[in-house]
C-alpha cells in the first residue's frame, strides 16, 4: 500500500431498497487506498455487519462464493467516476 484516506468523496448509488423502491443514496466509502497496481474504494465492516446487510438490502450488498462480499450499485458508482460519469474532483484531504 503506498497510501489511503479515509473517506475521501461520496459515491451515489442507484439499487432497489427493501421495499422494492428505486432507492437513490450518496454514501462515503471507508477508504481509498493507492497501491502500485491501482486504486480501489474499500468498505471495512465486521463479517456480522455484512451477513445482516445482505439479508436487510439484498440489491445493494451482495455474497460472492470466491470473491467475498460486494456492493453492485457501489461498484458501479466507482466505475462510473473512473470513466468521468458524474466526475466528482477528489482532492487531498486537509492534515
């Protein structure tokens, strides 16, 4: 890891709530952390947290069987900010 802040800009995400409602949501990812092979937005929640968010908000947090817990609407958001949708500047965070 050559660095990483800790919530450094909002992602909007677009998934159906419980209720089956399209849900529109701005939420900061945990961190940002720059390695030499790239950068990637990372949620840090306990494995409890998790199996209840994927039974409570199944659109938005999802079980993969090799790849761990995921977020498609999130995923989608940090890609759409890649490809400059939506483009929001992310600057340094003060110190």
């Amino acid at each position: 890891m050559l660095e990483y802040w800790d919530q450094p800009t909002k992602l909007k995400l677009h998934y159906r709530g419980p209720s089956g409602r399209r849900v529109t949501n701005w939420h900061p990812p945990d961190f940002l952390v720059l390695r030499q092979e790239g950068a990637t937005f990372e949620e840090w929640k306990r494995e409890e947290e998790l199996a209840r968010l994927v039974k409570e908000h199944s659109d938005r947090y999802q079980r993969h069987p090799s790849l761990g817990y995921r977020s498609a609407p999130g995923e989608a958001a940090a890609e759409a900010l890649v490809r400059g949708k939506g483009r929001q500047p992310l600057s340094p965070p003060q110190r």
